[in-house]
C-alpha cells in the first residue's frame, strides 16, 4: 500500500519509460528514413511528427488532470497499481498490442513509425514529467483540490 505522492511518482516513471520507449522507437525509424530521404520527406516527418505530438499532448494533458484528481481523492493508501483504473489499463494493453502487431507486421513503412512514434513518445515523455511535477509538488495539489 503506498501513498497518494507515491502513486503520482508511480504514474511519472511509467509514462516517462512508455514515453522514451516509444521515443527511442520513432527516432531509430527517422535515422533510418534520414539516411536515404530527400529534404521535403525529412521535413514531412519533422511536420508530422510536430502535429501527432500536439493532438496527444492535449489528449494526455486532460488525462494527467483526470488520473491526479482520481488519486488525490483516496484518503487510505491504495495498492501500487492504482494509479492508472481499469480503462487506462485495458486502452495501455490495447495500444501496445496494436503498435507491437503493426511494427512486426511490416504493414507499415519506417516513414510511418518516425514521425508518429516520435510524437506520441515526447507526448508521452512530457506526461510523465507533469505527474512527476505533482509528484514533487503534492502539498500545493492536496490544497486545490
């Protein structure tokens, strides 16, 4: 059993190691397509990349919000794995299934997996440093809430 702060620092770490996992994805992919690409395909993924990270950025933003309020509102300690409910881990199982399904089927070129693993990965990434943020400062969070 493990405290609200622990759970917001649980949170943090597992968003930031999807985040650079997926990251690191996304950036082998765009060496990979750098390597034989012209200027303007190199420009698109860097385009793309910027617009896949905006649309998750917001969409994790609200989730961070969400998943804060949820765990602030526990006033016992709760189990480590609280700090994701039952829909954020069956969609996190589904979107790894579906993104380890779609790079091993070769369905989808590098091109691909560049930017878009790119800009979900910093979007990830930038989630985790926010529940880490709340993490550090829990006593200025429990008094908003």
């Amino acid at each position: 059993m493990v405290s609200n702060r622990t759970l917001l620092g649980i949170a943090g770490f597992v968003w930031m190691a999807a985040g650079v996992n997926i990251l690191r994805i996304g950036i082998s992919a765009a060496i990979r397509v750098f390597a034989t690409a012209g200027f303007w395909r190199i420009v698109l993924v860097i385009v793309f990349a910027a617009a896949i990270f905006t649309g998750f950025h917001f969409m994790f933003s609200r989730i961070v919000a969400k998943h804060t309020i949820r765990i602030l509102s526990y006033e016992t300690k709760q189990p480590f794995w609280k700090f994701f409910d039952l829909k954020s881990y069956l969609l996190m199982i589904f979107m790894m299934g579906l993104g380890i399904f779609l790079r091993r089927s070769g369905w989808l070129p590098d091109f691909f997996f560049a930017f878009f693993y790119t800009g979900l990965g910093t979007a990830l990434s930038i989630a985790g440093i926010r529940f880490l943020i709340r993490c550090i400062r829990f006593v200025q969070l429990r008094d908003l809430s």
